[in-house]
C-alpha cells in the first residue's frame, strides 16, 4: 500500500468518480466553536464513498484481465458500490448482505443488478460465506476494506479533501472520518501524509462498538464483544483490518466515538444546514465534530459525511417526527 | 442585461459562491425515461441560488462606492441570500418578509445579521414597504429579480450549468428552472445562449400560480388571479418581472407548472436518490423531469434544484410521516 496506488486509482476513476464538494455552514461552525468543513460523500455515486473503493478494485481486476464476476460481502453501501461499478464493466455481481441490513441498501443493490444472498449477522460469519461462493461459482471476492486497491479508491477522497481544505485556507486540522473496518480512514490518512500533511485523520465510532480506537489505544488489534448495539449499520466490524490497522497506528491521531443519538442529532443538522441527507454511520463523524468539540484539536474541523442511504423512517425519526 | 455582466458577475464572485454539483441516478433516469442531471442549488451558501444574486448586487453596489445600507424583500431565500452577503461587506441590512414565510427562513435571516420586517402577503405590498423604508433610512433596495445585477448574478449558475452539462456529454437539452419572478431562469437562459446555445431553458411553476407560463403563451406580461394557494412559498410571485420577461420571451420554451403533491413526492426522491433536501418551491422543476416527461424534449435534462429551506414538519410529511 503507497501513495501511488492512490494516486493510480485517481487516474482509473476520473470521469467516473464524483469530485463530492466540501461544504460549511455558519450554523455549524457556531455549535463547534471552530470552522467545520463536511465533505459531503453521501452525494457520490450510490450514495457513499463505497463506488470510489468498489470501481477502484473492479478496474484494477478487470486492467489485469483475469476476472469473469465478483462477489462482496457488506451491509449495503460497499455492496451497491461494488455493484454499479461490476455493472459499469458488464461483470456479474453477488453480494453476501445481513438479513437486517436497512430495506433501501438491498432493494438499491438489486436494483443495480446484482444477486443478494442473505446471512444473520449474529450467527454466520460473512467471510466463510463469501469464501464458498467465490469458489463455487468462479467469482473474485472484493473484499470491503482489507484489500489494496479498495483502500487506493477510499483514499482518492483523501486527495480532493488535501486539494480542498488548501483552497479553503485550512493547512492545519484534525478530518474525523467514519470508521468501519478503516478502508477510509486509512486511504485518507495515507493521501494526507503525502499532500498535506497537517491534516490528522481521527476515527469516529459508535460508542461501545469503537474496536479501531481501543485498537489505536493499545497498540494491537482488539475486537468488539458485540456485533451488533447501534443504529449505525454501515460502521459495524467486527476489528480493524490487517492492512488498514498499522497504517492508522502509524497515522491516526487517538480514535473517537459517539452515541446513537448523537449520530441522529448531527443528521438532524445535516438536514436543516447543509441540506444534505446522511444515514446515522455517516454521520458520526459530523456528531464528533459538534458534540465532542474537546476531544478535537485545531481552528478548524474537517469531518467526512461518508453516506446517505437511509430508510425514510429511520430519518423520519432523526428529524423528531413519527413514521407514517 | 448582456452575458458580459454575467461573466463580470462570476469573476467579483469567484471564491464567495459554491460551484454545485450536477448530480443524478439511475433510478430518476428510469422514472423520466430519460437521462436526469440535477444542479443542486441547495447546496449553495444560505441554502438556495439567491446567495449569487446577492452576493452579486452587493458587491457591485460596494465597487461603485455608494451604498451604507441594503433593504430587500423576500419569502425567505432571496432574504438569506442579501443577509449574508451584507453581512460579508459589514453592510446593515433591512428585509421585509411576508408573515407567513417558513419559520427556518425567518430564523435563518434574523442570524445572518439582518433586521427582519413582516408584512400580511395577502393585504399589503411589499414593494410599497421596501420602498418607504429604502427611504427613510438611507438604504439601497436590492429586488428580488427585476435587477440587472441580481439577474446577473443568477446567471453564473448558467455558466456553471453550461460547462458541467458539457462534461458530462449533454449538449442538448431543455433545462427545467424552478420560477417564481424570473431572476434564475433568465439569467441561465442567457448563459445558455451565449455558452451552449442546445441548452433551452423551461420555467416550471406551481399549477395555478403559472403567471410565467401564461405570460409566454399570451406573449405579454400576465399576473396571477391569487397571490397564494400552494406551498411552494419560495416562488409565488404575482407576474413576471419587466426585464425577466423579454428575456424568457426571447430564448425560454413553453413554461410548465406542476402540483404541490408533485412537489412534494420530487422531494421524496430528491432524498432517496440524490440524498439532498429540497424545499417545495425547489422541487418544481425536478417533479416536471420527472412527472411530466411528455412536456419535455430531448434524450437528456436538466432540472435545477433551487432551494433546501424547509421547515422540519413540512419535510417529515413529504416522506410520508407525521411531524412529532
């Protein structure tokens, strides 16, 4: 993993990719108390930063010309990114999905023409799954963030945000970055040190589930004692990977974490001041930046909005009203 | 009103104004049966285009070196949009709103800076009390549309429009703009015509407030019998304005005019698929894309997307639930 696998992705993904703006508000900058800017990649294509790491890995499958369909396990987001990008190279696609993934990510991962196979999160063990139909059915399996070319994609937006937070006079600054299993974060961290190098990344994860941070806290890879507790489907893993985990402890400032309600009060925020739709795992980072304003350091905040594919109740919730 | 003020425009704004994203989906594709690309104006600074304008005017007023004071009047984005960018020369400024305007927006002018002065929409005429204040304290009255600097100002979204619909291999296509006095519209129409003349621009309004509409087809200025009726606040405007409308005369289509209820479902999948929020009188032109596919030609459109100033239970209620 280097910088010019990022900058190798960039090059794959230009005109495909969407440059995804980084937004502001007065409003917000007020709450935290210092300049918050939110990189808003609930808008790229299928609605998270999953389509930058899924082209990424497709592409690079595909330039080497030895793949005939591929398969992802995920709980909706890499799946559609995995999807649209399979279906852009007319390759099939099967997604191994949780059985309470949210409605809206599997009927969307369908709908961009892949085939979902369901499995209980608490009971089956996603990996083994993928592993067998990989075999059975000739497939490549993409994993969603232990995989070099998944991380280069993730980290493509690390390059826009070095590009953008320089246009926007911020040299200095912590970018709190929703962390699953840290194919993000990581990717960010590395196109920071390369390009603007006072940026820190810092993890946010859900309160009780912050495997990455107890990880970075101890110097060695520690795993949650649940997979499940939070409404923040997108982030749950069960430890960092081992590839993103030591470029995050070379990397990483010390890992944050917030609650649930934290997650739908910055949604709720997102809504009235950005006017931008996030799912609760895409907004953690947004929630540390408002609500735990001591835990970060510097002028100014960079927070990355990393998806919006949220079910109408769930949001419907988030911004204080009843599902009808 | 020529293209150069809208160029000189772009330049005093360069650097203020947010270039927004054209965004799209496959899944509004396949609703208008044609290719959707959405310019998501609720992106823009205050929420709504109106910033550009405002920014626009002020600063040209500032350049020419006689302004202490600015009044506006406005249902809530024209007024946000003024508010900030006086606030940004450290100007004072005055607006007057209607009574019921969306309680966010009132909210939203009062902490950007401004003195915020309401008046009854339906009983009294806002350009009678700007005009007395204007007066009275020495301020310089910005219009809401029948301004050449604000016209040029929301032209920039034009020029944006223009080069973005070229990137993404759009050369011709209607270009659907949500019109309340004609400001946005005219100053993209004339953009268009100068930067990509296959780019035609249609108004959409609400039905029964189509003055514009009418206006076209009668070939003369014609007003509205009522001066409310929908929800679309941001665009209830009594009769095109005097130098819109030669404008849109000259290079706009057809006018459209959609209902409230499609407003209101544009919202819903402006949320489930393009993950912004978007307030009703932004929604129009999005609900023609896709409600009114017949009334529209060409392979391709283009839908602007506004405003996302929206009160809360409004909003809850276009997703299908009840306000808590």
């Amino acid at each position: 993993m280097n910088i010019g696998m990022i900058r190798a992705a960039a090059e794959r993904l230009r005109g495909h990719v969407r440059e995804t703006p980084l937004l502001s508000s007065p409003f917000l900058d007020e709450i935290a108390g210092r300049r918050v800017l939110v990189k808003a990649e609930c808008l790229q294509h299928t609605g998270s930063f999953k389509y930058r790491g899924g082209r990424s890995a497709v592409s690079a499958l595909v330039a080497r010309g030895d793949v005939t369909g591929v398969l992802a396990f995920s709980s909706g987001n890499h799946a559609q990114g995995v999807a649209r990008a399979a279906a852009e190279f007319r390759l099939p696609a099967v997604i191994v999905m949780p059985s309470d993934a949210p409605a809206i990510k599997v009927e969307n991962t369908r709908a961009l023409g892949a085939e979902v196979v369901s499995y209980d999160r608490a009971r089956e063990s996603r990996e083994e799954i993928g592993r067998r139909l990989a075999e059975e059915r000739g497939l490549t399996l993409i994993k969603p963030y232990d995989e070099p070319e998944v991380i280069a994609g993730q980290g493509t937006t690390g390059l826009e945000i070095a590009r953008q937070a320089r246009e926007a006079g911020v040299e200095v600054a912590d970018v709190l970055v929703c962390c699953g299993g840290g194919g993000l974060s990581s990717g960010i961290a590395m196109a920071c040190e390369a390009e603007a190098p006072g940026l820190r990344v810092r993890t946010v994860e859900p309160e009780g589930l912050d495997d990455v941070a107890r990880s970075l806290d101890a110097g060695r890879i520690v795993g949650n004692a649940a997979a499940q507790g939070s409404i923040c489907d997108a982030i749950l893993t069960p430890e960092p990977g081992e590839l993103t985990f030591p470029i995050l402890s070379r990397l990483a400032g010390p890992g944050l974490a917030v609650s649930d309600d934290e997650a739908m009060r910055a949604m709720a925020a997102a809504f009235e001041r950005l006017r931008i739709v996030l799912e609760p795992g895409g907004a953690v980072a947004l929630a540390a930046a408002l609500f735990h304003p001591d835990a970060v350091e510097g002028e100014a905040v960079i927070a990355v909005a990393s998806g919006g594919n949220v079910d109408r109740d769930l949001y419907i919730r988030a911004l204080g009203g009843s599902p009808g």
